[in-house]
C-alpha cells in the first residue's frame, strides 16, 4: 500500500509554505522550483487546498499562499484528504461498505485486516501536524521528544 502522489505532493507543497512562508504570501512557482513538482499539478492541488479551507490567496504583487491556520493546528490527514485523497488499504471502492471486492459484493477473507490499517494510517497522520513534519519531529523522534516530556 502507497499513497499516491497526490497526498504526497500536497503534504510535500504544504510542508514548503510552512516554512517558507510564515512572514509573506508564497508563490507556487517557488514550491515548484524547491520540491521539483510540476507547477500545473500545483495549481490543480492548491485549488482543492483552498477549497477545503487550508489555504488563502493573496493576489497581486507579492501574491501567492499563505496557510489559512497555524502548522501547528492543521494536521496531515486534513490535506490528504483535501485532496481527494482517501485514506485506506482495502481494494473495496468505498470505504465501510458493506460491498466488499470479489465478485458478487462479498469481501475477501483479509477485509478487515486491510480496513483496520487504513484506520491506523488515518490516525497517525491525524495525530502528526505540519509543523511536526516542517521541525522533524515526525516517527521515532516525535515519540522520543514525547517520552523525554513525560520524563521531565
């Protein structure tokens, strides 16, 4: 199981505003250039970035994005899932149906192996925010910085 480049190009394009772009409007020009993705697959994922409330525009001189909440308040399975990106490990074509994907409707033997993953990734990237990723505080050393807090 992979997520496509559509979840990851938007986590990758957010991630570059967050950092680059706390004091000014960023254009996607410049995400363009810094994280080698296409500038045309940009406007596509941005437009339902901005449609699903994460990012604002600012047009004109100067113009580009801005993030429309702190990094610190949006998390990474919102701009998946901003992009029409469902967050599942099943080969069923809808989530928590009862049709499953072998012929007749009926759901293979490992169903609920599979959607019992997807619930998994769904919570961790909902547990993981954009300034988490931008600061690297993402697996092993966000669970490291965790443990060393309850230490203190």
């Amino acid at each position: 199981m992979r997520l496509s480049t559509k979840g990851r190009y938007a986590v990758m394009a957010m991630a570059d505003l967050a950092k680059n772009g706390s004091d000014r409007a960023v254009s996607l020009a410049e995400i363009a250039a810094r994280q080698e993705i296409s500038l045309s697959y940009l406007e596509q994922l941005f437009a339902r970035l901005r449609k699903g409330g994460l990012v604002k525009s600012v047009r004109g001189p100067g113009g580009g994005y801005r993030l429309a909440r702190t990094a610190g308040e949006m998390v990474v399975a919102d701009i998946v899932l901003a992009v029409d990106e469902p967050i599942r490990a099943t080969r069923c074509a809808a989530h928590g149906t009862p049709r499953g994907c072998m012929n007749g409707g009926a759901r293979c033997i490992t169903h609920d192996l599979w959607e019992d993953l997807g619930a998994e990734i769904h919570r961790y990237l909902s547990g993981v925010s954009l300034a988490d990723v931008v600061e690297k505080r993402t697996g092993r050393a966000r669970v490291g910085a965790g443990s060393m807090e309850a230490a203190a």
